[in-house]
C-alpha cells in the first residue's frame, strides 16, 4: 500500500486497494473492507478503471453484506456488474460470490 501511495501511479494504487479490500474481506472486516474498496472505487472510477470499478463494487457490497446491508449491496453489485458486463467483458471470481 505504502509503495503503490507513494509511486502516484493510478493502477498500481488501485491495484494494491482491490487486494487489501480483499484480503479484509477473507478475513471477514466489513468494515475495513469496504472501506479500502470505497477507496479503491474513487480512483478507479476517476481514472476509468472499469474492470477495477466492478470488482471494487463487489467488494464493497460484500463488506456491505458483513455489516448487514445486504439489499443495498445487491442492488449495487448488480447495477455495476450489468454495467460492466454491457462493454462485452466477463468477471470472473468464484471466492468472491
């Protein structure tokens, strides 16, 4: 994190967000989850990112799932996803669902 923060470059910060969002979420911190995701999700829409906008949106909304907001996270997993899925691309991430 503290690498990616320093170099100012846009994807390895994104990078190195999506993957503490992650990691927060394997270990099942809602909180800090969607937290780093909501982080990751402002760079990654100010840059263009749309595989990195979808997969940080899955990641907040299972962070959202966690601290029991579950039909707000749905909603918004699926309108990003239908989103991203209009540009022709696939996600695929099993450990995620």
């Amino acid at each position: 994190m503290t690498l990616a923060q320093e170099s100012a470059h846009a994807h390895s910060q994104v990078f190195a967000l999506v993957h503490a969002a992650l990691l927060h979420h394997l270990r099942r911190e809602g909180l800090a989850a969607r937290r780093r995701a909501e982080e990751d999700l402002s760079i990654a829409t100010e840059q263009g990112f749309v595989f990195w906008v979808a997969y940080a949106t899955i990641l907040r909304g299972r962070g959202l799932v966690e601290l029991g907001q579950r039909e707000e996270a749905i909603a918004q997993i699926r309108e990003r996803l239908a989103g991203y899925r209009a540009t022709g691309a696939a996600l695929e991430c099993p450990y995620l669902g």
